[in-house]
C-alpha cells in the first residue's frame, strides 16, 4: 500500500514538474500592485531614511525594512561568453547631493518604461549580498549593500498598467540571459568598460519586438523612395529638400511638405535617412537614399575630439568650439539598428555622420541648413565593429547643439527639434518613448514650461536638464509644468516629454520667458 501511494505521489510530482515547465509566462504588470512587502516582515516596522543617511552608515540599517526617495538610474548590464555572476542589485537610486545606493528588483520592468532621473520612492529589505561578481573565473568576490526592494510606492499613476509591447513578441523580455553588473562601492560609481575577446560586454535590457523608430507627426507623411542604380540628372543624384512650416508664436504643428527623391552614387546605395528642418522645429524626418554629397569640409583637416562611449537613450548637450568635430563612439545594446537625432542653435549647420573603424562615412545627415533637425534613420551597423558618431559645423563656427540616438529593441527615446520663448510646438510621443526638445537659455533666465494632451489620452510630465552634464533641475517628470524656474548657465538646454500611461498620445508643449 505505501509503495503504491509512493508511486502515485511520484506520478503526480512528475506531472506537475512538465506542466511548469512547459507554462507560458504571462504579459508582466510592471510594477507590484498594492503593498506587498517580504513575506513575514511587518510593513508597520518600515523606516523612512534619506539615500545619503543610508549610504554613509549601511551597517546600522542592516536587515531593516526602508523607504528612500532618488533619482532612478539604470545599471549596465553583464553579458558573458562563460557563466555569468550577476550582482543581485540592477539599478541605483541618487539624491540631490550626489549619494547613491544600488538597488534590486523589477529590473526588466524599470528599464521598458522609465526614463534615467525619474524620482522614485520604493521600499523593501535592505542587506548585505557577498559573493562574486563577473563572468567565469573572472568574476570577483564582492560586497554590496543593497536595497531588496518589494514594492514601489510612486510613480503611482502606472503601477496598475499591464505592457504589452508591439511588434512579434507578447511580452517583455525578462533580460535571463544578461544580467546586471554592480561596481562596489568606493569613491565614487564607476561604469565598468566593455572589453575585447570576452570580457564584460555593457547592454541593457531590451523590450523585444519593438519597431523600427518612424518619428511620427500628426500632420506629416512620409514617402520611402526605394535604392536605384544609375542617375536622376547630370551628376547622378538629386534630392528632395524638406520644406517645413509652422504657425506663429501661439502654437502650431511643424509640417514637412516635402517627399524625398532617390539620391545614389556610383557605388552601392545605402539607405540613409535625413532630418526634415528648417528652424530646428519638430516633425517627421524624411528617410532618403544613398550617401549624402552636401558637406563639403574635411573634418580630418579640424580638431578632433573622442568623448566616452554613448548609450542609447542618453542625450548629450555640448557646446562646440570653432573648427572642432566631435566623435562619440557608439555603444551597442541590441541589434545595431540605429537612429540619430540631433539639432544646433540657429547659427550653426549641422553636419551628422555615422564613421566606421577605418573613418569611412557610413551614413550622413545635412540637409536642412543652419539649426535645422538633423536625422539618420534606421542605419543597420555590424554590432561586432567600432563605429562613432561624428558631428560638427559646416563651416567650422561655434556653437551649441544637442543629440542622442536610440536602438531597435530599446526605447524610441528622440530629440524633437529646437524650440524657442514664446512658442508652442505640438506632437505625438511614442509607445514607451520620451520626446526632448532643445532650447538655448541664458545665466538668469526665468522660464516655465507647460505641456498638455490634444487628445482623449495622455498624462504628460516633463523635465527640465540643463548643460554641460545633462544635470536634472528640480524634481524631474513629476508635474505636466515647470513653473518659475531660474536657469544658472549659458547654453542648450534640454526639456524631456514623458506620458506616464505609457502609450501612443498627442500633445502640445510651450516654453515662455517670464
């Protein structure tokens, strides 16, 4: 009779381990709903602490249930060609005096809906993990003190929102197959480097399925012009010129009236998509094809600066001196797939390339004229090569200018265009996006930015970031207004559009010198 029941218990066991096994994973909700803490912790028992109290003594708060407030900032991720070691702690959480913690949990949830510098308020256990960190034997025995956290207390209005990404996939890739590298603490956070021949390969964790980034305008249409071999005129090429409008100073919509026409060379014909422009204003980039012809300076003949790696997603705001090219060496996290946005003040003529090992051009963008948006869409690059983004003026003057670029697989996060005092400019943010506009500000300027939806949905924020570092002002995506702001440098400065319900929305965005 035992025997018999043990057989029985063994067959139930075994079925049930083939069912887990073969059980599809639901569409995740991103955050925690309610307030579930660790199982048998007391949520009453929870101490609310600063990030820089908690940073400087962790001893004391060992094993304690905490709530912090910060700044969210992701953790680059590990991806290893032997085991990979990863440290329980996936993201990080600053305050405003520059303290910071590691964090862990909801890491693939965070990365596909939030933007770096939102303000966050979490709780759960913080503790000490010790172990190794790294890929196989290179992996390091390690300390890190970390916040184990088990609920996420605000941003409360997308707490109850389930994702559902577009494209092939149903779901949010859970990044199993690359986890999150933690520097230690010490002096100071450290981004570790990637490295050749198998070493700690920096990503992120991706939303997979997404598509290819369009940029979309309420008003605008795109035509795709397909490659041909041979010549539209004398030179063997001719272009279309974007030719955008916009209403006055009270509002309106930046509207490219131009399709693209076939641009080739005698060589082989690469798609290469460039920026609808004219003032620098939003709209629609218009994709055309071939290598662009129309920058004329050498810029092996200038000044050239390598600035550190660039991740997608990470806007950039520099101000460029006379005969100086800037070179920004692109960091792969996904498929190679890329798109780049970037515009200058009103002076400058922006000229955009992507550059391979060898400083070949690749791709190039300069077809709107002095500040206008300047775009590359959707160039597929060979992620096992070293390329960089190269910029600089046409004619070698100075000025400010700001740019990012984001992956196929990531966030479709862009710069829109320049904006400027007394205008108001209206567009549609993307699923999962985060729209910038750039605008020049000046030591003492008082301004308030104001943003709101055009349709049924939408629930903006926005914030504020000001040069040379892409520092946040005040509290960050937190208000659909900024109001009264004082501004304390002179230079581009950046206004982030975020839809906290995370999908396809319109919107209109006013930026006013009090």
């Amino acid at each position: 009779m035992i025997k018999q029941r043990t057989i029985i218990f063994l067959t139930l066991l075994f079925t049930i381990l083939i069912a887990c096994t073969n059980e599809t994973r639901p569409t995740p909700t991103p955050f925690a709903e309610g307030t579930a803490t660790e199982k048998g912790l007391d949520p009453t028992t929870t101490l609310a602490i600063s990030i820089t109290d908690l940073a400087a003594d962790p001893e004391t708060f060992a094993n304690s249930i905490v709530e912090i407030t910060g700044r969210y900032q992701r953790l680059p991720l590990l991806i290893c060609d032997t085991d990979a070691n990863p440290a329980p702690a996936s993201w990080q959480l600053q305050a405003e005096d520059g303290s910071v913690i590691a964090v862990g949990g909801f890491d693939s949830q965070l990365r596909s809906l939030l933007p770096n510098n939102l303000t966050m308020t979490v709780s759960g256990i913080w503790q000490l993990f010790e172990g190794p960190v790294g890929c196989g034997k290179s992996a390091a025995s390690t300390q890190i003190w970390y916040l184990k956290v088990s609920n996420i207390i605000s941003p409360s209005p997308i707490t109850q929102v389930t994702l559902t990404p577009v494209g092939g996939s149903d779901q949010i890739a859970d990044a199993d197959g690359a986890t999150a590298v933690f520097t230690p603490f010490g002096d100071e956070i450290q981004t570790p480097a990637p490295t050749e021949g198998g070493g700690l390969l920096i990503g992120t964790a991706t939303v997979t399925g997404t598509p290819p980034l369009e940029l979309p305008n309420s008003t605008a249409t795109i035509t795709a012009v397909p490659t041909t071999n041979g010549s539209n005129d004398d030179d063997g090429s001719s272009t279309g010129t974007p030719t955008p409008t916009r209403s006055g100073e009270g509002g309106g919509t930046a509207t490219p009236t131009s399709a693209a026409s076939p641009t080739t060379d005698s060589g082989s014909a690469t798609a290469t998509p460039t920026g609808s422009g004219g003032g620098g204003t939003g709209g629609n980039p218009t994709p055309t094809t071939g290598a662009l012809t129309t920058a004329t300076r050498n810029p092996n003949d200038s000044d050239n600066i390598e600035f550190d790696d660039l991740s997608p997603g990470v806007p950039v705001l520099e101000l460029m001196g006379v005969d100086e090219v800037h070179l920004w060496p692109i960091l792969f996290e996904n498929n190679g797939v890329i798109t780049i946005t970037a515009v200058s003040e009103p002076t400058v003529d922006l000229v955009l390339e992507i550059i391979d090992p060898t400083d070949s051009v690749v791709q190039q963008a300069n077809s709107g004229g002095n500040g206008a948006l300047e775009t590359i869409i959707g160039a597929q690059l060979n992620i096992a090569l070293d390329y960089k983004i190269r910029i600089f003026d046409l004619n070698g003057t100075q000025g400010n200018y700001c740019l990012i670029f984001n992956e196929d697989g990531g966030l479709p996060d862009v710069i829109r265009g320049r904006i400027a005092y007394g205008e108001t400019v209206q567009d549609q943010i993307e699923v999962l996006g985060l729209d910038y506009y750039c605008f020049l500000g000046e030591d003492g300027d008082d301004v308030t930015i104001s943003s709101v939806e055009t349709g049924s949905s939408g629930d903006f924020v926005l914030g504020l970031f000001s040069p040379p570092d892409y520092g946040s002002i005040g509290d960050v995506f937190q208000n659909a207004e900024i109001m009264n702001t004082i501004l304390e440098e002179d230079g581009m400065y950046l206004i982030g559009v975020l839809n906290l319900e995370v999908d396809a929305a319109g919107y209109m965005l006013t930026l006013t010198k009090n």
